[in-house]
C-alpha cells in the first residue's frame, strides 16, 4: 500500500477554470440568440467559424510550443475569446475577416505573452482592434435591424461572394454620431427611435445584460467592473445630455447602444486583463466608460468599447498597485512604488 | 449605556473573508470520548512545542513513574516534558516525528510497564489564593502547550508581562476546521473543568473581560458551557461558523474588533487567546497536579470503523492509535496529521502524537482526493474574496513562482495566515499555500543567511585588522631595534663584538628572500650550483643550521615569554626589558624561519623536478597508505573481538600487505626528501 | 534683441542651476562610499576569493570601480540579480572561470586525522576553526563561510567540505511543480498495522 502526501488544503471547491469559462459562453446564449433574431444568420456562422477557428489555431500554437494540447484546451478560454470577437463582428464579414482577427488574438495576444493568465490585453479586442484598423469598411458595416438577409444570403456573405454593401445600413450610434446636433435630422431618423433606445440594439443589449446578471447570480464575475463600467458611461452622458440634448445623446441611449452591455459584463470583465483588488476593478470599469463615452461623443469611431478596454489594460497594473486592500494588522495599505 | 454594550451577547465585529468547506464532523461527534491504546511503547520527541527543545533528565534504562519529569525545559520559550505512564526509558535516539518531511528528531523512548505507577504529585488546590506569579511559575512546570495545534508553551503565552494590561482574555473554542470534534467533545463532557481553568487562568492574567468564543454549529457544547459558567463574569459568545474563525487572529477580531499588529504578539493590543483544551489542561494541573500526559485526539475519515474522539497518552505511535480506531489499511488514502485546510500528510505512520496533535484523518482517496493539475491562474481574484487577511494571494502567488520574494514581502506574504482559504476556492487548482510556504521558508533561509554573512564580515573584518595590527606593531619593533643598535655603534664605534652582531641582525633582517652570508658559517650562495649533488648537499647543510637557530631562538623566545609573563604577574619592575628581549628573540626566530620556508619551498619544487610529482601528492599518498593500514589493524582487532578467526586471518594478511605498502611509501618519501636535503619538517 | 534676451536668460538659468548644484553636492555629501558598502551587502561574505580579491569588501570596491559583477560563485544568480538590480547594469551569467555555483557547504576536519599543525586556521578568513598547535582542530560549523580556503593548505587532507545538512528548522516546501503538474507524490508503507 501507499500514502499519498501532498500539500495543505487537503479538500478543495467543485468547479474548475473550465466550468467557469463554460458559464461564460453560456451566458452569451441570450444575446447570441437576440443577434440573430435581429440581424440573420450572420452573426450565428461568424461565431461557429470563430471558435473552430480559436480552437484549431490554439491546438497548433500548443503542439509547437510542446505543451498538452487536451490540458490546455481543457480551461476554455480560447472558446470564450473565439466567441466574444465572433460576437462582436458585423454579421456580414466573411471567412477570411474572422480569421485573421481570431488567429492574431490567439497567437500575437495570447501565445507570444505566454498563454493563459500571461497576456496584459484582453485577445478577443486585440484582434478586433486589429481588424477594425485594417479593414474600416468592412468592419462597419452593419445590417439594419430586421432587415434580415436569408439564410443562402448569409452564407454567400460569410463565403465572400456576395458584396455586404446591398444589406448595410447604420447603426444607432452612427447615426447619432453623423446627425448629432441637428434636432431635425435626429428626429427624422427611426432607428433612433426603439421602445428604449436605438432600435433593434436595445434588445441585444438588454439580453446581454440578462446574460451578464446570470454571471453575477452565479458569482462567476463581480460587479465591480459592470457597475463602474455602466456608472463611468452614463453619467458623463447624463450630465452633457442635461445641458446640450441635440449635441449629446441620452444615457439611455449609450446603455443600450452599440456593444454597452457584452463589453460591460462580458469584455472588460476578462479577469486576466484586468485590475484585480476590488477597488482597482470599480475605477477600471469606470473609467472604461468613461473613455466609451468620450470617444463616442467625440471621437472617430462610432463605437469604443475595444479601444476602451485596451487602453485600460495598459492602466490595470498600475491600478492594481495603488488600489491594494490594507493587509490584516497593518495601519494603512502599502501602496505605491516601494 | 456601557451595560447595555456589555449585555450584548453576540458578536459585533467581522473579519473579511472565508468561506464554508463542509463540515464532516458529525460522524466522529457520535461516541464520548474514550480511552486510547496503550502501545508498547511511547515516542516523546523533545520539542513538542514552539521553542527551544527540553533537554533531558532521565538515563537509559531508568524507571520512571507516570507523571515525572524526564526532560525540563530549556530557555524562556520552552516546556517540559513528563512521563505519560510509569515504565522504563529504552532509547534516547533520533525517531520519525510529525513533519512534513518526514525527518526525525531527538525522543526518549519509553516502554510502558503497565502499572501505571503514579509520581508524587503537588497541586495547589488554593490557586486563588496564590500570587500570579508564584502560580505562573507553577504552570511553567506543567508541560502544557497550546493544544490548539499552535504548541506555544501555555506559561510563556499567559505572561505577557508586568506592563501589560489585559483587556479580554479569549477562549478559543471556535473549532472551525472540518473534521475536528475534539474541544467539541471535551466541552460537551468537562465544561465545569474548562470553567475552573478558564478562572485560574484569569486569576493569572486578571483581564477587564473573559470571552469564550464557539462556533454555531456546536449547540451542545454551547448549552454546556452556558450553564457551567452560570454565575461567572465568563461571556460565551456564539459566533458563525464560517472558516477560519478559529484562527487565533480572526477570533480576535470577532470578538473584540482588534487586530493584532503585524509581526507581534495579541498582547500588544491587550488581549491573550487560550485554547480551551489548554484551559482544562490547566486545571487538570493545578488541581489534580497532573501535568500533561495525554490529550484528547480525534481520529476520523472514511478509512476507520470507530471515528471519535480518543484520550490519547502523548507519544503514542500514530499506527497504534489508528489500529485501535479499526483502520482499514488498504482503503487510507492521506493520511493527514491536523485539520484538512491547515494539517499536513503524514509520511511516517510510526511517528508519535504529540501535545499538539489535534486530529488524525485516515482517508480514502475519494474522500480527500488529489486535486486535479494546476492550470493557469486567471487573475479571478476568488481567493483574495475568502482572504481573511486582506491579501492579494493572486499576486503573491505570483511573485512566489517566480522568486520575487522582495515583492512577495512587499505584498505582505508574511503575514498569510496559510488558512488555505484561497487554495480551497481557487478554480485553476493551484496549490497557492505550498506556494506561500516555499516562498516563506526561502526567505527565512536568506534572512538567515544574511545575518550569517554580516557575522561573517564581522569577524573576516576583525581578523583583518589584527593581522595589520600584528604586522605594524611588528614593523615598529624592528624599527625601534634597529635605531637602537644605531645609537649603540655610534656610542661605541670600535667594540669588535657590536659590528658582528649588527651585522649578523642587519643580514638576517634582509634574509627573508636571499641566501646572503649570516652568522656562523658563509657560503658563496650558488657556489657549488653545476653540480645538483652538491647542491642539494649544501642545501640541506644550510637548512640544518637554520633549523638549529629556528629552534634555539624558538625556545628562548618561548622562555623570555615565560620570564615576561611570571615578571608581569609579579609585578616587577624590569618589565620593558624583558619585553625587548622577548621581541628580539621572537624576531631572530621568526628570521630564521622564513629563510627556511624559502629553503623548503625550493627544495620542493625540485622534488618536483626530480619524480614528477609535487611533495604533496607524495605525502598525500604516504599518509593514505598509513591510514589504509590502520584502518586495517582496526578491522583485524574487531574481528579478533567478535571471535570471527578465519575473516581475522584474512584481514590480517590484507593488513600485512596495506603495512607493507605503508612503509615502503614512508620510505620512499623520506629519500626523497633525504635526496633533496630535506628532513621531515614539522 | 530676442535673441539676446533669450541668451541671458539661458545663461542665468544656467548659473542658477549650477550654483544650486554645487550646494547641494556640498550639503548633501555622504561620508565614505555608500555604494561600496551596498554592494558588499550583497555579496555573501564568504571571503573566498574566487573572484580573485582577497575577500569579499575588496572585490566590492573593485565592483564600484566598474569591473564585471558576475564572478562570485558562492553568490550565484541571485546576487548577480540583485547587484544588477542597484547598479542598474545587465544581468550577466556567472563568469564560469570563477567557479560554479554550487550547494552550500561547510568545511568539517576529521578529528583522528588531524595533526594540530595550525595550518588550517591561519587559513581561515573569518576564524571559524579553533584549536592548538598538535592539538586536534574543530571548526565552529556556524562560523564556516564554506570558502574552501582550509582544504588546500592541511598536509594530511583531513578538512572535507560537507554539504550543509537540511534541519527540521531549515526545511521548507518545494515550489510546486507548475501549471500542469500535481503536487502529490506517493510513498510507499509497509510498516503500518
Ligand atoms: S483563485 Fe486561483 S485562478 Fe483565481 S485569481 Fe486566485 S489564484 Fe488565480
Ligand atoms: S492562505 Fe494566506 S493568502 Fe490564502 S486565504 Fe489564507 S491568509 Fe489569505
């Protein structure tokens, strides 16, 4: 007989990374589903290919660098980067767009850091970041809401044989961005009109944040990140759209626009890229939302939420730093340089 | 309004943190407590408690009775050690204890004779009535040894000094690891002796309050306690149960809503925890004059038939006490020593329980499984959620991976309680506290190590500076001597005698080096250099005279010395001179010596030259011949001893031939050196 | 005109500076050489001269004087990292021709060899060996810097140097294995009822 010796504590929790990411990609159903509703078969296929794509390029990139492939595979995480840059691409893009994005996140984003827990940026951005960069036309592009192509259609758009320009039309916050200080214009533009917010994307971001507060039930994020994320983009907008309300959009607006609610409970909460003491992580989503709600009032790009994240996973170490919890037994935090 | 304060019985303070691993403490809760085996023999390491070990006091093969000392303690920190049953002591040697790594350590061994013969007890029934202090050396002498699992000997904890005052004296009977029912059990069974003990203790320490903090998940110990303490200033407060309220500074924040600063002790913010095991040790002592003999153990786990709770003699072999529990051998898995968070796999079932073994788990290896392989850490923070330090384990665990330990120290490592709490949650498996525990111990090694080498620079320093000292004073003597000498020729130009011996000084003050003439016989150094012959031959001429001088200016030196000394210690008055007279002697011989060193070193390098190996190597291998050959002789008597002739003959004639080996090389080294004009040297 | 005004005003910014330099390399001066001393905290103070200084002070200085910081084996990689570190150079590998790195060790003479020559101590750079002449030499385990330097100079080899023994004090948990890997092993029992 033998005894087994081994290290303190001698029992553990269920649950594994692996269950975890699993909860995230199930809390994406929701918003998947509403994607599809709303805009076809487009985002459905970009997702499938996405995560095949993430999971072969990550099963190659593991064999190279001589590491057990079934291991590795077996924390999820490329799943959930595959499926949250799938979610984020206009349902028009074809095979090609996907790979690149996904392939750059997985290997520049992921692998050359050193893998998993290792990498400073969130990947899924990164690639979209990448994308959104070299391809500006394609990556804007956007179906109207409704105005859904046929399932044939879709997979002619996801093969790149047909040409995305017959179906695209703008999104709220482009709209909004073009028209922004012309009351009429504003006024005379119906997707800007939903029973909430712009049309069509109000219902995908109410089902992502129906996703997002299945993961705060289930305690797989906390809502320091979401909170401050929400808090930092709406009340810039509420206090800009008080004062000038044909300039600036309403908070509403913002909350329910463009990518709020994936990017507030499924992309900054990335738990590797960003801040991890709690108070570190209530200023970090703040000020992602803030940075969102200056780019897209003032910026270049309708939406922000990639660029965003990615500036403040630069910032997350430095406020991890000044943001650490005062230990057990001593008179203040130890903060700062020392 | 401060009544109203103090009439609120729960607690008003919380430490951040934890979390509620399942209990599993039902099955062995069931049975009272019952008595343990008495093993054939009983392990007692010296150093069953925090501190400097006991040292003892019994002989081989002496007969002790239960309850005397067999080893006292050593130093402040330090508790004694006493004879759990009357028998005989059959070993003082190095045996397997509980430790991780499975090294021993130093026990006595005691072979019980079953009679239980008790020693001569004192007790001191009118404890109230004694001086504190009188009482606390008492205690000093009981052995006891925070049976929590802490081991911190229980006087040196309940003496925090003159100055201190105690606010709250807190009972630790929270219990919060899974698995052990021990104090549950004590509290359910001996609550009126955990309250006597608990007011000795008080009477020692004489805190503003008494609060005795247990778990909710113990309502019969609770309901016990309750109603022995009717009556007393003692406070039960019932705290929840959530891991790792037991912690000595957890329980101390739950109670009192202070921490303990870091680095130091409870007493600093005015409060001393006790175990309540230790308080009933403590009354087990001073009234009944028992000092600690045995302890109440909870054996459990799925690999036994009887879990509960044992009263176990200390230094009885785990796999006794397991035996009697009905272990199944072939189902145990871990075997853990402690509580499944804190405790630690044990690798040597014979090592003995000590005072601060509070549980024993056989399991199986379903039971406590082995935790899936590390995966990555993904920065979740679940662990620094159930800190209750506060911590950020995630980056410590960081930095402890990679070594970076200042930072780890930064990020305040030292002060993890290594509950477990972040491990238990940790999704990705990584076993954070080993982690922890491998960065702690290589910075106390360092730290060590660190004021090792101060020390070192320390001494390495000192030295330095003697030796320059040594050489100055040295170089100023000579000096001295030299002007002295002048000053002598000047005064007296002519005196025949005088230049002679100037000269002889002034040569031998130059010599060092060189071969130049000095007094009793010139040679025109290199004279006879055609020929290696007639070299060698001067050579070894010359060395002979100058290990004469060596040697007379030696022992001359040597008496002056003497003279001096003896002058000294009589105080007489011609002190100076004999000092120069020692210096001048010490120099002629320290002179001579080196001119000879010179020589030796030469005629070394031609030894060299002549059989292609260095003196050394030669001597090398004559002194391992000549040690062979001992070695040999010793073997050869051994066997003679033993009565084993026929092996002794054949040694014998091994030995005959290493002898011979020996002296041929002996000899041949003396030739060599002979050759070379070179005695043995000392 | 501008010109000249911005001229003059560099210059007096110039003086300005230079004066308050001056000062403060005057008042805030530091009595012998800090980094010196820093440097030799750092080295492990085995005194064995492997870096070729006699001891570890001098080879400090000769460190501050700009030579490589890489030729202490004793210290190994983690004083190279941390001279590195204050000095703000590179981290260089350790310079091999020193000697490697190696475990721990500290000299023991092996008593009924011993022939009480006194070689051994004067030897010794830190005096952890104590003994008379033709007595039996010991050395003060705690003392020995493990520098080797005894081993040479004993006629009878008697002096090993033995690799510090782990205690139950010094003893501490491996780093586990990694991502990957499980901390558990298994041993092997026979002796348990
Ligand atoms: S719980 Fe584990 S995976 Fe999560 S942050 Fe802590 S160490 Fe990393
Ligand atoms: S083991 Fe240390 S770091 Fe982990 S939860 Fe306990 S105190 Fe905090």
């Amino acid at each position: 007989m033998s005894l087994i010796l081994g290290p303190a504590p001698h029992t553990m929790q269920q649950g594994d990374t692996g269950a975890f990411m699993r909860q995230v990609v199930y809390a994406t159903g929701p918003g998947l589903a509403v994607l599809t509703w709303i805009f076809g078969w487009g985002t459905l296929i970009n997702v499938l290919w996405a995560v095949i794509v993430a999971v072969a390029v990550e099963a190659l990139v593991l064999t190279m660098r001589g590491r057990d492939v079934r291991f590795f595979l077996s924390d999820w995480s490329v799943v959930v980067t595959g499926l949250l840059l799938g979610l984020s691409l206009p349902p028009t893009s074809p095979w090609w767009l996907t790979l690149v994005g996904v392939a750059f996140a997985v290997i520049v984003a992921k692998h050359l850091y050193g893998g998993l827990g290792m990498n400073p940026f969130n990947p899924a951005m990164v690639g979209y970041a990448l994308l959104l960069v070299s391809f500006p036309v394609a990556m804007t592009a956007w179906i109207a809401p409704f105005d859904v192509p046929t399932f044939s259609e879709s997979v002619a758009l996801f093969l790149g044989q047909a040409s995305p320009d017959a179906f695209s039309g703008a999104t709220p916050l482009d709209t909004f961005r073009t028209w922004a200080g012309d009351a009429q214009a504003l006024a005379g533009h119906d997707i800007l009109h939903g029973r909430i917010a712009g049309r069509g994307w109000e219902w995908v971001n109410a089902a992502f944040l129906l996703g997002g507060l299945y993961l705060l039930a289930r305690r797989i994020i906390n809502w320091h990140i979401p909170a401050g994320f929400l808090a930092g983009l709406a009340l810039p907008a509420l206090a800009f759209w008080l004062v000038d309300d044909v300039r600036y959009a309403d908070p509403l607006f913002h909350l329910f626009g463009g990518g709020t609610m994936l990017g507030a409970f499924f992309i900054a909460t990335d738990p590797v890229s960003a801040a991890t003491s709690n108070q570190g992580r209530l200023i970090y989503g703040a000020l992602i939302g803030v940075l969102i709600w200056v780019i897209r009032s003032f910026g270049g790009y309708p939406d922000a939420v990639a660029f965003a994240v990615l500036l403040m996973n630069l910032a997350a170490p430095t406020l991890d730093y000044y943001t650490r919890p005062r230990t057990y037994g001593h008179d203040k935090p130890d903060r700062g340089i020392g | 309004m401060l009544s109203l304060l103090r009439g609120k019985r729960e607690p008003i303070h919380d430490f951040p943190g934890g979390i509620h691993p399942p209990e599993n403490k039902a099955r062995s809760t069931a049975a009272p407590i019952r008595p343990g085996p008495l093993p054939h023999e009983l392990v007692l390491p010296l150093n069953m408690h925090v501190g400097a070990p006991a040292r003892p006091v019994v002989a081989l093969d002496e007969t002790v009775l239960k309850g005397q000392l067999i080893a006292e303690s050593q130093g402040r920190i330090s508790a004694p050690v006493h004879a759990p049953t009357s028998g005989r002591i059959t070993a003082i040697e190095d045996r397997p204890v509980q430790h991780p790594s499975g090294m021993t350590a130093t026990c006595i061994v005691l072979e019980p004779d079953g009679r239980e013969a008790w020693a001569e007890l004192e007790y001191r029934p009118d404890w109230a009535a004694t001086d504190p202090a009188a009482l606390l050396e008492q205690v000093r002498h009981s052995g006891l040894a925070g049976l929590g699992g802490a081991g911190f000997p229980t006087a040196v904890k309940a003496d925090p000094g003159e100055d201190t005052r105690i606010e709250q004296l807190i009972i630790n009977a929270a219990e919060c690891e899974p698995y052990i029912t021990a104090d549950d059990r004590l509290m359910r069974e001996r609550s009126p002796g955990i309250i006597r003990g608990i007011r000795m203790l008080a009477h020692l320490l004489r805190p503003d309050e008494i609060l005795v903090g247990i778990e909710d998940n113990k309502p019969e110990a609770i309901q016990a306690l309750r109603s022995a303490a009717e009556g007393t200033d003692i406070e039960i407060r019932v705290v929840p149960t959530r891991y790792p309220s037991g912690g000595e500074k957890q329980l101390i924040q739950l109670l009192t809503g202070k921490e303990v600063p870091a680095g130091d002790l409870p007493a600093r913010v005015g409060v001393i925890c006790q175990n309540v095991a230790t308080a009933y040790g403590i009354y087990r002592y001073l009234e009944h004059g028992e000092p600690l003999l045995s302890r109440i153990t909870t054996v459990t786990g799925d690999a036994v038939s009887h879990p509960g709770n044992y009263e176990v003699l200390v230094g009885t072999p785990v796999k006794d006490l397991l035996a009697c529990a009905g272990l199944d051998a072939d189902r145990l898995g871990k075997l853990v020593t402690g509580g499944p968070m804190m405790g630690f796999t044990l690798p040597e079932p014979a090592a003995p329980v000590v005072k601060t073994s509070t549980c024993l788990i056989a399991s199986t290896p379903e039971e406590l499984p082995e935790p899936p392989p590390e995966q990555p850490c993904i920065r979740c923070g679940a662990c620094a959620e159930v800190c209750p330090a506060n911590l950020l384990p995630q980056q410590l665990y960081w930095y402890a991976k990679n070594d970076e330990f200042e930072r780890a120290q930064q990020h305040n490592l030292m002060d993890c309680i290594e509950c477990g709490a972040c491990a238990y949650v940790c999704p990705s498996h990584i076993p954070l506290v080993q982690y922890y525990q491998y960065a702690k111990g290589e910075i106390r090694n360092q730290e060590a190590e660190t004021a090792k080498a101060d020390r070192a620079r320390q001494r390495f320093e000192a030295r330095q500076e003697r030796i320059e000292r040594q050489k100055a004073e040295k170089e100023a003597r000579r000096r001295e001597r030299r002007e002295a000498q002048r000053r002598k020729q000047e005064a007296a130009p002519s005196g025949d005698d005088g230049t002679r011996s100037d000269a002889a000084v002034q040569a031998s003050a130059t010599s060092a080096g060189g071969g130049s003439a000095a007094s009793g016989g010139s040679d025109g150094s290199g004279s006879g250099n055609g020929d290696d012959e007639s070299r060698a031959d001067e050579r070894a001429r010359r060395m002979k005279q100058l290990k004469v001088t060596y040697n007379k200016a030696n022992k001359q030196w040597k008496q002056a010395q003497a003279a001096f000394n003896k002058a000294q210690r009589d105080g007489a008055d011609n002190l100076d001179q004999l000092s120069a007279n020692v210096d001048k002697l010490r120099t002629r011989a320290d002179e001579a010596r080196a001119e000879l060193d010179a020589l030796v070193q030469e005629a070394k390098t031609d030894v060299e030259a002549a059989t292609g190996r260095d003196l050394k190597t030669l001597k090398k291998e004559a002194t391992d011949a000549e040690l062979a050959a001992r070695r040999k002789a010793k073997e050869v008597q051994a066997a003679r001893e033993a009565g084993a002739t026929e092996q002794a003959q054949s040694l014998e004639r091994e030995h005959e031939q290493l002898r011979q080996d020996a002296d041929d090389k002996a000899a041949w080294l003396k030739r060599v050196m002979e050759e070379q004009g070179m005695k043995e040297d000392e | 005109m501008t010109i000249l005004t911005a001229i003059i005003a560099l210059l007096a910014l110039a003086a300005v500076f230079g004066a308050l330099l001056g000062y403060a390399s005057e008042k805030l001066k530091v009595e012998g050489d800090p980094v010196v001393d820093q440097i030799d905290a750092i080295l492990p103070q085995t005194q064995c001269g492997q870096c070729g200084h006699p001891g570890c002070r001098p080879y400090a200085e000769a460190i501050a004087a700009g030579e490589e910081h890489n030729k202490c084996p004793p210290g190994g990689e983690q004083t190279i990292q941390e001279l590195s570190d204050l000095l703000g150079r590179d981290f260089l590998p350790l310079d091999e021709e020193h000697g490697e790195e190696d475990v721990k060790r500290v000299a023991y003479i092996r008593e009924d060899e011993c022939i009480g020559c006194t070689k051994c101590i004067q030897a010794c750079p830190v005096d952890a060996i104590i003994g008379a002449a033709q007595k039996m030499h010991t050395v003060i385990e705690d003392e020995c810097t493990g520098c080797d330097l005894c081993v040479e100079p004993c006629p009878v080899d008697c002096i090993d140097m033995v690799p510090v023994e782990e205690t139950l004090e010094s003893w501490h948990r491996e780093r586990p294995p990694g991502v990957g890997g499980r901390p558990e092993t298994y041993i092997p029992v026979e002796n348990l009822a």
